[in-house]
C-alpha cells in the first residue's frame, strides 16, 4: 500500500527545472506564449488535452509533473530544494519546494 504525501511546488521553478523558459505572468501572456509552452509539454511528455488549457491550467500542469514523477517511483524526474520541515509555535514552517526535472517519464 502507498502511503500519501504532500507537496509544494512552484510553476515558475517547474519550467526552469525541466529546462524550459516560464511562462509569463498571467497579466503578460500572450496566446503565443501559452500555446508554445503548452506545445513543448505536450511534445516532450505526450500529453493529451481536449482543449488547450488556460494559463493558470498550465501552470498546474507543469507543477503536477514532478507529483507524478514521485507517484512513479522516478528519483530522476523530480529535484527538493530549501530546508527540511520544522515546527515552530505549532505550526509547520520551511519546508522543500519539490520541481519536475527531466528525464522525467510520463
């Protein structure tokens, strides 16, 4: 049986860490910079959307890959960077910022 973990990721240092250039923020995106990344995802991982997704899709996409790389087993797939988890005051501080890197197979 599979435990359950918990992660947090960060788009921006999703792209960087699977070589790609982020996209930009939502307010500066264009269509091409959407479509283009999107492309480079669907190419690279062979992923299938009905429609192209939004930017804040996208976004969720590329920071899910490194949640699938875990589920997978790929210790080559994912990176953690920053200090381990600790409590303080009873509440949860730090922690790793887990990233897709490639190869990363899907």
């Amino acid at each position: 049986s599979q435990g359950k973990v918990s992660i947090e990721t960060f788009p921006h240092r999703a792209w960087r860490g699977l070589g790609l250039p982020p996209l930009p923020a939502k307010t500066r995106a264009t269509r091409t910079d959407i479509s283009s990344r999107w492309r480079s995802l669907e190419d690279r991982f062979r992923l299938r959307c009905e429609k192209e997704p939004s930017h804040d899709e996208l976004q969720a996409l590329v920071s899910g890959l490194a949640g699938i790389a875990i589920q997978g087993g790929s210790t080559d797939g994912f990176a953690c960077s920053g200090v381990a988890p600790f409590i303080k005051d009873g509440s949860m501080r730090e922690g790793f910022i887990v990233v897709p890197k490639t190869p990363l197979t899907v």
